[in-house]
C-alpha cells in the first residue's frame, strides 16, 4: 500500500477512473453488437434504430477520451457502411 499522500490520491482516482471507463466501453460494445446482430438478421429497420443509436454513445465514449477520435470515426464509419449493405 502506497504512504505518501500523493499516491494515496492517486490510487483512489485510478480506480474512480478504471470503473468509470470499464462501464463506458462496455455500453460501448453492446450498442455495437446491436447493430452488428440486426444487419446479420438482415432487419434494414432495426439496423437503421441501433446506428441511430449507435453513434451518440460512440462519440460520447470519445469526447470522454475512453476511445480515441478516429477510433470513433472509424467504427462509425465502418458501421455505417455495413448498414448501408442491407440496401
């Protein structure tokens, strides 16, 4: 166990961190998985709900720097375009 004040503090924002960043990716994951299981059930409809969906908690994960920018993009992008594939 750390002894100087300092490491104190900052072993506690570490772990207020890890939880709040562990909590972001995984919403993260389970909106991704949505769209990805509506586009293999070739539902346009629902594909179409869960990128809607999608794209606001990609960003938010971004803009709260647990994903990077262009990782961001790049699952938007990438998302968007299987969507699109549907027709």
């Amino acid at each position: 166990m750390a002894h100087h004040k300092s490491a104190i503090k900052r072993i506690k924002q570490n772990a207020k961190r890890n939880a709040r960043n562990r909590h972001v990716t995984s919403t993260l994951k389970t909106y991704i998985k949505r769209v990805r299981e509506a586009v293999e059930a070739k539902d346009k409809e629902a594909a179409t709900a869960a990128l809607k969906a999608a794209i606001p908690v990609i960003d938010a994960s971004a803009s709260k720097g647990v994903i990077h920018n262009s990782n961001a993009s790049r699952n938007v992008s990438r998302l968007t375009r299987l969507v699109n594939t549907l027709g």
